[in-house]
C-alpha cells in the first residue's frame, strides 16, 4: 500500500548535518530507493515496474541519459532513476478536486518538494482570468482556447514553445513541425540552460556538437578525466563504468571544487564486495580546482604537452587539424601565477596530471555543468578539445570528448530540430518533405524568452514537460516575465512552481508518462530516445495510465496542430497521432543518420547515430578539420570578503524535482536551506559553523538578489568557494550573467557576500 503524500510543508528550519561521506552507493542505496518506491507505488507495482527500467523490451529511465550496456542487470537502475520512477509511477493523483480545494494562491506559497509529492495530474484544468481555482476542463475547450491565443496574436514571434528533455523523439519532432508551421523558431529547451556551451564549443572545433565516445571507450581507456561533474548523484550508473574501467587499467582524474563521495569509492550494490562495504577506489588523483578554474588547468597542461619533446602527436595533428600554430603561441605565453591562482592548485599538483596524461594512448575526459555554466565556458570547452587534439585523442578507441547529459532524451529533443538557431538543410529537409516554407530568423533560447516575456513581445508560453519557472535563472524576473503572458500552458505528469506562476490565464495539459502504456488507433505505440552517447532505442510502457483522461505528447501536438492550423496544413496530423511508426517515416526522410528508422529502431539494441570524427576522423567544420582555439584566459575575480557560489543538487533530487530533503553524501539531512563554505573562509568572516546567514548576490546592475535562511555548514570546499542548492539559489543567478557565445545562465560562478540573518 503507497503513503499518503504529506499534508503539509515538512519543516526544514534546522537541517541535521554530520561529516560528509566517502563512498556512495551499497546497500544503503538499495534500501532508500525502495523505501520511496514503496511510499510511492506499494510493493507489487514496485517489483513490476522497476523490472523494466531500461530493460530491452521496457521503458526507458525518465532521469538521466546515460547509455545502457549491452549486457542488461536484472535491476539495470540507480538510485535515482527509481525514485524518479516512483514519483511517475505513483499511485497518489491530483484530481480536480484538489483544485477545488487548493487555490492557487496557496499553492503557490508551498515547497516545490511538498507540490510535487501530490501525485500525477488525472484531467487538464483551466485558469480563468482573475480566478484562483484551477477548475477541469474538456481536451477540446482546453485546444480550442491555446488555438484562439495563438492566432489572435499579431505574429507568430509572439509564442515561445519550451520543451524539457523528457520528450520522446517523436514528440519533439512533432512539437518543432508544428512550432515551424506555425511560423516561428521560438523553441528554447533546457540544453540552453546545462549543455549549450557544450555543443558551441564542440561544433566549432570538431563539427559535431556531441559527444564523441561510445560507452565501450569507457571501458578501453587508459585514462578519464572527470570536470565538473558528481556522478554519484547526477549519473550513478556511470560509477559502473568506471569501475570497469579501473578493472582495466584505467586512471581517473578528479577535477572539482567539492569532493564527491561517488568518484572516491564506489561500493557496486551488483557485486557482494560492493553490499559488503568495500567497493573500488576510483580516483587516482584529485585536483581540487577553484570554481572557474578549468580553462586554466587545461591550458596549463596543454603548455607542459607542447614543452614537453615527442609528446604531440604530430602526424593527427598535421592531417586532421587547423590552427595548430596560432594555439601553440597562445599557450606558450603562460603566466603561472595566473594559472596557480585561478585554479586554486600547486604546480606539484599540475605535474601528476602532466605524468598520467604522458603515460596514457588513450584519454576521455567527462564533464558536465561545472564546466558548461560560467561566462567562459565556451573557451573553457574549447581548450579541453584542444587538450585531446594535442595527442590525437579523438577519433581514436577508448579516446575523446563525453559531455554527460542531464536528462533522458534532452540530446534527442536537439537531434529532432528543438533549437531556436537551426541549421539552414534542417530547414530545407523539412521544406522537401512537408511542402510549407519554415521561417528562417532565429528564434528565442530561454534567456532571450524570458527577457520577451518581461517586456511584452511574448504574449503565450507553451512548455512540452519541464519547470521553467524553478529551472530558470533570476526567479523574481522569470516570475514577473511569466505573469506579463496572456496565456501559459504545460504538458506535464505532475504538479510544480511553474503551474502556480501563471500567465493571465493557464492551462495545465496532463500527459502519459514513460512508465505507462500508450495505446492508439492503431494500437499500442512506443517512442524512442537517444542517450548521451547517441545511442538511439525504443521505450516501451507497461503501465495501466494514471487516468483514462491523459492524452500522449505526440496526441496532444497533433491535435493542437490540427486546431490552430486548420485546414491550411497539410501535414497528416491525425495519423501520426494514431500510429507512430508514420513519425518515425517522416524522421528517417529529415533528419541525418536516421534512415530505415523502424527496422533499425525495431532491434533490441538500437542504435547508434553517426558521428564522423568518432567513425573516421573527419571533421564537418568550416575548415573541414578539427580546430585548434586560442583564447585569452579567464577565470571569476571576487572582490575580498565575498565568495564564488555554485549551484548544485543535492542527493536527494534530480534537477528541480526534489525527492526528499536529505543530501547523505555530503551528511545534510531534513533540510535544503545549507551553504557549504571552507572553515577558514567562514572564520575569515566572522562566521561559526551553524550561523545562520543570507546569500545575497553581487552583480554589476546594482540588484540585490537575495536568498535568505541558510545554515553554514563548514565543508571541505575549495578555498574561495561556496555551495548551495538549487532551484532555491537561482534567485542569485543574474538573467544578464551569462556564458559568452551559447548564451547559458551563468549558473556555477555567481559572486555573493554571506550576512548574519535575521534568523540567527
């Protein structure tokens, strides 16, 4: 029997803090993943259910987007991704008499953790203007009403349409048709906000904006480099990886301003060593890098690399690459005071790294946000490339460059057209094949669709899935922007912020979740998602749907396209809504790599798209080769008395839905309201280990941005530098502070000064 969600807010005044972890998964895992499982599902539906994560012939995992082995475990899931399961799969619903209870009002003052626990939505409801109860409504009124917004307004530049990174293939494929049709290439996503960087920086200079490696590089490599990145919580799965490759041969490279437990140890819940409480030690060496710090500790080594004889691989280089001369001039001009100051590291330090890079043929390094969101990421990324290129590290086995993507089928959403900059044969395939003429001026990303919003040019804001209110910067601004729309609309399975920040009037469209079975006119469908490494599979539902009232994503494009398209359009909406295998049709004749889709799709294993300096070391660049970058050096300067803060998950969370309030790893229990601070920089403050402080923001607007209530933790943090959770902290996050060249909120270098709260 599943536990009643909580009726009220938990109180979070006075979190439990002990000393931080040093290894993560083990039985511990096991038993916190089925406890919320059970609280969510009961014990039958959790046995069914979590036996078909990432199964072959199941559903793919609704969290993060690291690729499956080919080989499957019987329990081929984390921690996380269950209760990412468990909060889809629950048996708690919010029906419309919840909203005849709960006006919005209240709603509004609740904790995204205690809206959430509510359940899955059961039936789409409307707000009127001026009203504050969410009242039911029928799928055709709630159509009819986004169709009257859409075409009474003056231009079609006046929609933005947000996709989360949940979306299936098919559905974002559907959602950016009908966008295009309809006449704009407004469609900001959530890769603008974690991995835009990544894929600038990556198209330049090597003419993919992917990843280059294959889970199987993982497992051959002889030495990763791990920046910015905790997989213990954000891609457990990847610890197994890991530890395959240590059993290898391989040397792991920590680079981070925190210690995470998960790249410490990792004790496999597979194996009876790993239930046991030993496990594998991962990293080899730790390089505990000031926040910003990255390009520098990059540059320093590509320096040593040039300096050092026979160390460049010298035949890749003069084949396959551009710029070799201008990059090598630029890092010669080193100032190693410059480097040692901003990553925070000794030159002693920085040699080991030199030494394990000199012993390896093969080198990957991994990274993820902690690179991608600071104003100079985009160089930061450039310099990791230049870094691999040096040695010839790409397009080689068990060698390149693996950007970890955060959610499920985010990579696929872009792969399908989901981006407001598309490429000019996108466009033209889409023409050929569809018959209509798509605009061709850009559109908005999620920084530029808010700063629209604020200012009137965007009157109706339409989300397929996602919290764009929590996961966007600046939270007073995106709130003020979001309550300037006429209308606001989400496809969603469950309840969060951005259903009680509304527009004049909002609709909340409930959807079918990964975990449920999808049937249609032509009978049960599945859809299909592309993982971090361009792998691309089938998910398949099992599940009896929450309500006979949800409708899939690609049902509701279609109908909505029908409706505010009318008979203008020619594109055979109606069926692709009864058989998704005529989407899949359509895909294969636009979009590169997907030829012969639903054979391919159709074998259990997928698979993979092409990526040509992965296959054969070409590269699709304007120079046709892989390009070396310079740039100057930038790291974050902070005035004295204040400290660079990172915004992070905790343990207990997975991107702006929070599972629970305790983060085990780090020893944070019952509370997210904590800002971990070195000991000698709190001392230096005047600050003691249990004061309670506000994080108030610094930015050159003259704004003060405030995030009141936090408990200072004393934590082994790099000196200079602070940590707190988000979506809580992203009141901090100027919407104007962003990364040069991909426009991402500059999420993980925001400059703050800490004062004694009033609560203290």
């Amino acid at each position: 029997m599943a536990a009643k969600p909580p009726a009220s807010d938990p109180v979070q005044d006075a979190p439990e803090v002990t000393s931080p972890q040093h290894s993560a998964v083990g039985l511990p895992a096991i038993t916190h993943a089925l406890r919320m499982s059970h609280a969510q599902m009961g014990t039958r539906r959790t046995a069914l259910t979590l036996l078909n994560v990432n199964q072959k012939n199941g559903f793919d995992c609704p969290g993060c987007a690291w690729p499956d082995p080919d080989h499957r475990h019987t329990a081929e899931f984390c921690e996380n991704g269950a209760k990412a399961v468990a909060e889809e799969a629950t048996l708690r619903r919010v029906t419309p008499e919840f909203f005849a209870t709960h006006p919005v009002s209240e709603l509004a003052d609740r904790s995204g953790y205690w809206l959430g626990q509510q359940g899955r939505l059961t039936h789409p409801v409307y707000l009127d203007e001026g009203a504050d109860h969410y009242t039911p409504v029928s799928w055709e009124r709630a159509f009819d009403i986004v169709a009257g917004e859409l075409t009474a307004l003056d231009h079609p530049d006046q929609a933005v349409f947000y996709t989360s990174g949940r979306t299936s293939n098919e559905a974002a494929f559907l959602y950016q048709l009908f966008a295009r049709e309809f006449g704009t290439n407004n469609l900001p996503d959530c890769s603008n906000m974690c991995h835009e960087s990544s894929g600038s920086a990556l198209t330049e200079t090597l003419g993919v904006g992917k990843g280059s490696v294959l889970l199987e590089d993982l497992h051959r490599a002889d030495l990763i480099i791990v920046a910015g990145q905790n997989p213990g919580t954000n891609h457990p799965r990847m610890l197994s990886a890991l530890e395959k490759a240590k059993a290898g041969g391989a040397k792991i490279i920590s680079v981070n301003p925190l210690p995470e437990a998960g790249l410490e140890r990792f004790r496999n819940p597979q194996t009876p060593k790993g239930l046991a409480g030993g496990g594998t030690a991962l990293t080899d060496l730790f390089l505990q890098v000031r926040i910003g710090g990255d390009q520098a500790l990059f540059r320093a080594l590509n320096h040593l690399i040039l300096a050092t004889e026979g160390a460049v691989d010298r035949q890749f280089v003069d084949a396959h690459t551009h710029g070799y001369e201008e990059f090598a001039a630029a890092a010669a001009d080193l100032d190693w005071d410059e480097v040692l100051t901003a990553t925070g590291l000794t030159r002693e330090e920085i040699d080991r790294a030199l030494e394990m890079t000199l012993a390896s043929e093969r080198t990957i390094v991994c990274w993820a946000m902690g690179l991608t969101q600071h104003k100079h990421s985009v160089p930061t990324i450039r310099e990791v490339v230049n870094f691999l290129l040096l040695r010839g590290n790409v397009g080689r086995p068990g060698a390149g460059v693996c950007p970890v993507r955060g959610h499920s089928n985010v990579q696929g959403d872009r792969t399908m057209g989901v981006f407001e900059r598309p490429a000019p044969a996108f466009l033209d395939a889409l023409q050929r094949e569809f018959g209509f003429t798509p605009p061709r001026a850009h559109g908005f990303d999620v920084v530029r669709a808010i700063r629209a919003l604020r200012d009137g040019e965007a009157k109706v804001f339409f989300a397929m899935g996602g919290n764009f209110v929590a996961a966007s910067p600046d939270t007073d601004v995106t709130e003020a922007a979001m309550r300037r729309a006429r209308l606001t609309v989400h496809v969603s399975t469950k309840l969060n912020r951005s259903h009680v920040v509304t527009g004049a009037r909002a609709l909340i469209l409930p959807t079918l979740g990964r975990t449920e079975r999808d049937t249609q006119a032509a009978g049960d469908q599945f859809v299909t998602v592309e993982d971090s490494m361009g792998m691309v599979h089938a998910s398949r539902g099992k599940l009896r749907p929450a309500s006979p009232e949800l409708l899939s994503e690609p049902a509701i494009v279609c109908r909505l396209a029908r409706r505010a398209l009318g008979s203008a359009s020619t594109t055979p909406w109606e069926q692709f809504e009864k058989d998704y295998g005529t989407i899949r049709d359509r895909i294969a004749r636009v979009v590169p790599g997907f030829e012969d889709f639903n054979a391919r799709v159709a074998r259990p294993e997928g698979f993979a798209l092409p990526h040509a300096p992965r296959d054969s070391r070409t590269f699709p660049t304007a120079t046709g080769k892989a390009n070396f970058t310079a740039a100057a050096l930038e790291w974050p300067r902070v005035p004295q008395g204040r400290l660079l803060l990172q915004t992070l998950r905790s343990h207990d969370q997975y991107n702006t839905t929070v599972y629970g309030l305790d983060d085990r790893y780090r020893g944070v229990r019952g509370g997210r309201r904590v800002v971990l601070v070195h000991p000698e920089d709190a001392t230096a403050l005047g600050l003691a280990d249990g004061d309670y402080v506000d994080l108030v923001g610094e930015w050159h607007d003259g704004v003060e941005r405030r995030a009141a209530g936090f408990r200072l933790v004393h934590y082994p943090t790099a000196r200079g530098c602070a940590a707190a959770y988000y979506p809580e902290t992203n009141v901090l996050v100027p919407l104007e502070a962003t990364a040069d060249v991909s426009n991402t909120p500059a999420s993980k270098s925001v400059v703050v000064r800490l004062e004694q709260s009033p609560r203290g």
